[in-house]
C-alpha cells in the first residue's frame, strides 16, 4: 500500500460458534490495529469496523484464540476450537488485593473457590458457600439459627483478647458487610492464607484475608436469570432425655426423688416450629455493549428456623454498571447495593432449660393461665407474652476508575461507603413472667428501644506499571495509598410501670420508672482512622521464576503515641519447575510449581481508645450546695506504647498437575507466631491510677500442613466423575504471656456451666498447647458410689483429698485431654450423567476431646428435673454430686454426610429459554461418631475455650431444598 494511502474501513460481519456448530453468545473479537472491540449478540453474531489486512481476535474461555486477517470479503465466519490446554491454572484469575493475577503466576498460599463449586445448601452467610472447600480454613456455627453468623478460623488461633475473624474485602471494600451478600450474586471468593499474601492488607490481616467477588455485567445480548429454592428443617434430636411417661415410673420406682406434678409435657416440642418453610428468590439481568454493561439484582429471602418466633426477612437490591470511554484509555466500575431485613430475635433460646426440666410440670396452671415460678422461665409463655425484633438496612456503595495513562501506566482510585442502621425494639406484657417476677414495677410490664449506626468510607488511590525487558523479563510495580474512617454510634432507652399494653415500646416515657430514676438510658460514640502507604513489585523471568515482594507502612488512631506507625513487609517466590528443560521429557507432570513465602501482618481489632486515658462515672455524692451530682475520674490507665499484635508467618507450598491433567493438587506448610499478644495485665499503684492495664506482652503460634486434591476421575462424552479432597492438621501454642514487668502464667478458657459451679475446663499454661483440658483423673467409685481421683502421686483418693491449685508444681490436676481436632478433612464427588449431575459432600473432624457436659450435669440423679437415660445404665454407678473430670470427656470424632445434591438440566429447542436446571439438596443427612452427646458438629472447636457441650445451644437440624434455576 502506498505511503500515506489510508485504506478504507468497512463493516464486517460474520457469525461465531462452537465445534459443535452452536452459536457463540458474548465471544470477544478485538481489531488489533484499531483497539476497536464488540462482542457476540444471543445468535453469535458481531459487527465491527475493519479494513483489508487488519488483523481480528476471537477469544472465549475454554477456547483456542483465533487471529484472522480481514480480506476483501466483509463476512466472516469462526468456528473456535476447544483449548488444548486443559489447566485451569491457564485461564483461572485470582483476586489477590488491589488487583488480580493468573493463578499460574500467584507466589502465595492463595485458595480460590468459583461459584460452580459451592455448597448448594441454601447459606445464610456467604462463608457457608465455601464450609469444608478450603484447607485449613475452619467455619462453624452453632445450628441453623437465621440470625446468627458463623465462626471463621484460618490456620489456627492468632490472638488470646483481639480479633479472631478474617478481613472481608467484598469487591475492594476493606471490612465490607457479608450481611450484603447474596449467595446468586457471588462470583468467587479468594482466601490468602499466608502473610505473604495478606501483608497487602497490614495491620487488619492477622487471621487472614476473605476477598469475595460480586458478579459483574458482561458485554453481550441481554440475559435474564431466576434462581430460588425452598427448604424445610426438621429438628435433629441427639440427646436422649426420659419421656414424661418414664420419669412418672422412675419416680414410682424409687429411682428418682422427685415430686410427680400429674401432667406429661414435651417442653423442647413446644419451643419448634414445625412448620417451618425457607425461601430464596432471586432475579437478575445483565448485558450491554464493549463500552457499557450491566448487571442488576433484587433478592428475596424469607429465613424461618427451626425454633418459634426466630426469623428473617430480608431483600437485597444491588446494582453493577461499567463504563469504558476516552478511546477505551478509561475503565469505571461501580457497585450499589442495600438490604432491608427485619428479624425476629425472640425465639432461639431456652433449650437447656426445657429439655431439663421435670417433664410431669405443665405450661399452664389449671385454670388455664401460664404457670410461672421463680426457678425456671416458661419459655412458652415467654414466646406468646413478649416481643424482640430488630429492623436493619444496610448499604454499600463504591467506585472505581482506570486510566490508562501511557502504555503500561494505569493510575486508579477507589472509594467506598458502607452503612449499618438498626433499630431494636423489646416489649414485655404486663402478665408476663419478666413482668410480674420484677420487684420494682410487679406487673408493669417493660419497654426497649435501642439504634445502632456505623458508617465507613475508604479511599484508595493506585498507580500501577507494567512492563517487559528483553522479552523475557515482566515487571508489574504497584504503589497506593489508603484511607479508612470508622465510625459508630448508638443510643437506648427501656422503662417499666406501665399502666396498660396498648403503646409496647412506642411510648417509653409513660412508664412509672421514669420519675423514679430506675429507668435507663444511654448512647455512646466512637470512631477511629487507618492511614497506609504500600507497594508491590511482581517479577516474572520467562514464566519460569516468579517473585513478589510487598511493604505497607500503615498508622492508626488505636494505638499509643510512641506506636502509631509500624511495617509489613513480605517476600514470596515460586518455581515453575515444568518450564525447565529437564522437565520437557517427563510426560506424566504437567505442571509443577514451588512457592515460598514470609510475611508480617497485624492485629488492630481492640476497642478504640484503649491506649488513652478514659474518663467513668464515680457514683453520686451529696455536695454541699445540697444537690446529688455525678462524680467522674480516670477509669483506664493510660499506654502510649501500645501497639498491634504482630504475626510473622513463613509457607512452603506446592502446586501440582499430573497424568494427562487427571490430578491436580496443593501442599501447603506453614509456620506462624504472633508477638506482643494484647491483654490485661496487674499493674503496680503508684505510678499507675488504676490496677490494671491493657498491654503487649505474649507470644502464640501455630504450624500445619494443609491438602488439597482434584481428580477427574471419568470424563467421557455422557459420563463424568470428579474428587475433591482438602485436608490439613494444626498445631497450636501459647509460647509465653509474660516478661519482667508483667506476670500472667496460665489462661483459663471454657466455662463448665450447667449444674454446679465447676469453672473453667481448659486452662493454657505458657508453653503449653492451647485447648487443653485440665482437670481430675477418674479412678472410680467407692462401693457406695462416691467420687475417687488419682493425685499426682497416682493413688486414688477421695475428692476432699484433691489438690485443685493451679499451681503445676503441688497440682493432682492432670492434662486430661485437648479440645481442638488435629486434623480436618472433606471429600466431594461430583458426578455428571447426560443431563443428570450429582454431588456428594463429606467433612469430618479427627482426633480431638469434647467434654460432655450434658452428661456431667444431668446425667447425675442429683439434678432435681429430667434426667439423660443414660444416668440408669452408663452413669447409674454415681451416687454423688457433680465432678468435672476425664470421666466425661469422649472423642469427638466424627464423619458427617453433609450434603448431596440431584439435578437435572433440561435441554429445551425454544429460544426463550436459555438453560433451566431444578435440583434437590438434602443437608446433615446423616453422622458417623462416637461421641454420645450433642451433634460435635456443632460444639465449638475453635477459639480459646472449645470442646465444652452445652445442652442450650441451638439445635442441630436436618433439611430439605428443593430449587429452581432458569436463565432467558
């Protein structure tokens, strides 16, 4: 072409499918010489703008890219072959902070979950999508209460008084509410395990970093899609308490003293909602052009559980669009979304109270009145005289912009709000129990009023590089800059003496307690800052070595004026060793990589002000002028050396694919320590005002290998059948909690409860593993049946004889046990036939103690209401008043049948049904344990004071979905 020819541009057509010959819906095309870009319509059909000899490119995931030359023709048609490339680390994209990478080129310990596989049990918090499908990564919740969150432990405990929980950064918003999230509109959700990975994230990333990914518009035809599912919940009963008809007969027998009342009553029957129905509904649209797109979502989600009066009602609006403009050189990203939910808090307590109760009592007296008394609550009652409700809309909204500022050059800022406000409301009868039971105000009944408001904003501008040098050589730089304010507010008020019911909590100043001075009433305010300065350089040598080093200098309102700044550095590389010469030959590995890393991240969850001198009411005092008035002095000793928890944490890791791409796998071992561990320690008076102060002191640490395996084990053309397995195990430590200056030598965790006043059933000595039960050893009973233990000399002696002082050097106290499983595993299969697909889930927890509390306190014919069955054949020996002791830990180990799931995907010839699938989840079908009291599912292994059963806590269910999923 001659110089300074230019040579005419026209519009090409064409039509993009398969290598089935089907149509090709939102397959990309790129004219390489312009930058112009579109996408496939529904029919797989484009325009764009062309001349002779410009070079066009077709991509679509799972796909061969193809690259064709314009020719004279304007139509063009592509058949894409399916990739060659098997590896899904090839085309996987991870979040790892502030940006993403492929996860071929990912450094650090980073697990990645996509929505194709998560759990299909209908979750209430978007961590229930992912329960048991990322190693080391521990969830729990305690039964299937819809207002209650879930427990999250990454890699062990990280901190004795400060935050324990993982930072959730949802769509860039650091500490973003998973209230928000709605289990259709998740895309993905990251983990970085190790503080290689989360050093990004500085002093809020102790316990790791969750980054979960929305779903975004898309350029392409406009799509609609409708999800939703019912489900039903039955109660899951696992402790064997004696039928009012057989406490009649022990009580006959002798065997109980205890007083017949005449009536048969199922208390814990009366506290279910039987007729319970859960439903989801969501409908979402999305599309738009290469320069616009969309996506949208309104969900609906009635949450009824299986306790009476204990639900949640909740809709989710969110909105995403994405803007290109100034020649494709500026991307802008934006997010809306807000929840209403109104939930009831009433119902979902009690239970320990109603299974222990003497059966032959009734809810009502014989005139047909509640029956109240002043040793028990009648929880029936209390459902039908009292309400407890709280109303609650939270919001998020963020922005983000890219600009392409030269090649290689992208300058971004980010900005977030997001908005928590709630209102409480309480309101007691007149009659009710709380009411007529109260001394001040008998039968005035009582009011409650209570708001909450937190509000948060952050901003986050980025400037990012990246080049090649030599062509082998990558460089990507990151430098940024955060702010993050947080601030909360909140206020409450309750009054008693009311002269009727009509008002409820809505006219709070008519109560007689006002004028009285024995109403309350009170608010409060707090807020803190975050400022950080951070960096990445990512290298990459020819796809062979990768290095990543990170540093955030990061300063905070919360700690002491001699410690407001401190550094996170990391340093992480990886090896992929089948890039190597010597691997060319070895066709059994397809891919093998090694990883290292360390890093240091922090722990700034603590209350505000804790290194500030904080003033507190002294009490009311006459004055000489003749008033009352409040007197105020200093409540909290000051420490302006107080700084954040520090975890330093090394990880070895290895990725692998083997066998023609059959097995897939990551080993990881890491080793963690946190120092200067916060807490309260004995100070000296003078200097100090008071005798306690909050300080840096401990040091804790933890070290564990973690699995993970897929293996495809079928694949044909009808037939396919894969494996998922993760496993790790965990080793926990309290390495010290004292110096010089302050002294504290064992911890104790893990409060017995029940019948008697037993305390604490773990005690954490320093240099001792944490969740250790410290208590009796069991030597039997005497011939009539009293307690007999061995002291530290290994003679059985009788309990007065017993040393119980913690001192370790004069104790008969022994380690009796430990309360966390060392080791975590999960299996799932997942089956595909035809149109049939089937899910299998299993998860177990191994080799760890429970102490059986149930059967400590009401296994023991020393407790005056109903009893276990097994207090007359297991326990039928005692003849004595409550022990803790080894006599009642068991194993906990167990196998849990979690989930399985049917579906159907139907193929339909019409066009205005894209894809429709229905499906049926069955959940906690069945359990393989030895363990004898409650589901150890749902007892607490994580944190400081695990292990202890606890007959009250909310009840272990198992459940039925049925749903629907429909794409237009």
């Amino acid at each position: 072409m001659p110089a300074g020819r230019i040579q005419a541009q026209k519009n090409v057509t064409g039509t993009v499918v398969d290598d089935s010959g089907l149509p090709v819906p939102g397959a990309g095309i790129k004219n390489q010489s312009t930058g112009k870009t579109t996408v496939t319509d529904a029919n797989g059909k484009f325009v764009i703008e062309a001349s002779a000899g410009q070079v066009l490119r077709f991509t679509y995931i799972g796909y061969e890219t193809q690259d064709i030359t314009v020719g004279e023709s304007s139509v063009i048609n592509v058949k894409l072959a399916v990739s060659k490339n098997t590896n899904l680390q090839e085309v996987t994209v991870v979040a790892v902070g502030y940006g993403t990478q492929l996860q071929k080129e990912v450094t650090s310990a980073v697990a990645h979950v996509g929505s194709e596989d998560f759990r299909q049990s209908g979750s209430r918090n978007a961590l229930d999508l992912i329960q048991g499908k990322v190693a080391g990564l521990n969830i729990s919740r305690s039964g299937s209460n819809p207002n209650s969150g879930v427990n999250v432990q990454l890699r062990g405990v990280v901190s004795i008084t400060g935050s324990t929980s993982p930072l959730f950064v949802i769509d860039g918003i650091p500490g973003g509410n998973p209230d928000l999230l709605q289990q259709d509109d998740i895309e993905s959700i990251d983990v970085l395990k190790d503080g290689s990975a989360a050093a990004i994230y500085g002093s809020s990333a102790n316990a790791g970093v969750i980054l979960i990914t929305t779903k975004k518009g898309k350029a392409g035809p406009a799509q609609f899609n409708y999800s939703g599912y019912a489900r039903k919940e039955y109660y899951n009963q696992w402790l064997d308490f004696l039928t009012p008809a057989e406490y009649k007969e022990k009580i006959a027998s002798g065997e109980i003293k205890q007083q017949n009342f005449g009536s048969e009553t199922d208390f814990v029957d009366q506290l279910i909602n039987h007729d319970n129905l859960t439903q989801n509904h969501n409908f979402n649209f999305s599309g738009g052009t290469d320069k616009t797109s969309y996506r949208a979502s309104i969900n609906y989600r009635d949450l009824q559980g299986i306790a009476k009066e204990n639900s949640r009602e909740e809709y989710t609006l969110r909105f995403n669009i994405n803007q290109t403009g100034l020649d494709n050189r500026l991307k802008i990203q934006a997010n809306l979304v807000t929840n209403f939910n109104k939930a009831n808090l009433l119902g979902g307590g009690g239970w320990e109270s109603e299974q222990t109760k003497n059966p032959t009592l009734s809810n009502y007296n014989p005139d047909g009145s509640y029956r109240f008394d002043l040793t028990s609550t009648n929880e029936f009652a209390r459902l039908a005289q009292e309400t407890s409700y709280r109303k609650q809309q939270t919001s998020s909204a963020d922005v983000k912009a890219d600009l392409d500022i030269v090649e290689g050059l992208k300058a971004s800022i980010f900005g977030s709000v997001t908005r928590d406000n709630r209102y409480d409301g309480q309101y007691r009868l007149k009659a009710s129990e709380n009411s007529i039971e109260n001394t001040d105000f008998p039968g005035g009944g009582y009011a409650y009023k209570g708001d909450y408001l937190s509000q948060a904003w952050a901003v986050e501008p980025t400037l990012q590089y990246t080049t090649k040098i030599a062509s082998k050589h990558n460089l990507t730089g990151l430098l940024g800059y955060s702010y993050r304010y947080f601030m909360e507010e909140s206020s409450s008020a309750s009054n008693r003496g009311f002269i009727n019911d009509l008002f409820h909590e809505d006219n709070l100043g008519q109560g007689a307690a006002l004028g009285v001075g024995k109403a309350s009433m009170s608010s409060a305010k707090n807020d803190n800052t975050l400022i950080a300065f951070f960096g990445r350089i990512n290298y990459n040598y020819d796809g062979k070595y990768l290095l990543t080093a990170i540093l955030r200098r990061e300063g905070s309102s919360r700690f002491g004026d001699n410690n407001k700044w401190g550094n996170f550095p990391a340093v992480s590389g990886a090896w992929n060793i089948t890039q190597e010469n010597f691997m060319k030959n070895i066709q059994w590995v397809n891919n093998l990589k090694l990883r290292a890393g360390y890093g240091e991240t922090g722990n700034s969850g603590f209350s505000n002000n804790a290194s500030r001198v904080t003033l507190g009411g002294g009490g009311r005092y006459l004055y000489p002028d003749g008033q009352y008035l409040e007197t105020y002095g200093p409540n909290r000793n000051p420490n302006p050396n107080l700084r954040w928890e520090t975890k330093k944490e090394a990880n070895i890791g290895l990725d692998f694919t083997l066998f023609k791409s059959k097995l897939t796998g990551t080993i990881d071992l890491f080793k963690r320590t946190t120092k200067d561990l916060l807490d309260t320690y004995t100070s000296p008076q003078p200097p100090f005002v008071q005798n306690q102060i909050y300080t840096n002191v401990g040091t804790l640490s933890s070290k564990g290998i973690e699995l993970a395996l897929g293996y495809a084990a079928v694949n044909t053309k009808d037939f396919r059948w894969n494996i998922d397995v993760t496993a790790s195990t965990l080793s926990n430590k309290l390495d010290s909690y004292s110096n010089d200056e302050y002294k504290i030598l064992y911890k104790t965790f893990g409060g017995i409860g029940g019948a008697g006043a037993l305390g604490d059933a773990i005690v954490t000595y320093e240099g001792g593993a944490l969740g250790e039960f410290w208590g009796k050893k069991f030597a039997g009973f005497t011939a009539d049946g009293k307690w007999l233990f061995y002291n530290r000399n290994g003679q059985a002696v009788p309990n007065a004889q017993i040393n119980n002082s913690r001192d370790k050097n004069v104790t008969d106290l022994q380690m009796i046990g430990n309360a966390i499983p060392k080791y975590y595993a999960s299996m799932m299969h997942d089956f595909r036939y035809k149109q049939f697909d089937l899910r299998v889930f299993l998860r177990g927890k191994f080799d760890y103690d429970i102490l059986n509390r149930n059967a400590l306190s009401y296994a023991n014919k020393t407790w005056s209401g109903n009893l276990l069955t097994s207090t007359f054949d297991k326990y039928s020996q005692i003849n004595d008043t409550y022990m803790y002791s080894d006599y009642y830990l068991e194993k906990g180990n167990y196998v849990k049948l979690d989930e399985v799931t049917i579906g159907y995907n139907f193929k339909l010839k019409t066009k205005l049904i894209r894809n429709m699938r229905v499906y049926a989840t069955g959940q906690n079908l069945a359990t393989i344990t030895g363990y004898t009291g409650s589901d150890p599912d749902f007892i607490a292994d994580n944190g400081t004071g695990p292990g202890v059963d606890n007959s009250g806590a909310y009840p272990s269910t198992r459940s039925f979905l049925f749903g629907l999923n429909i794409g237009f």
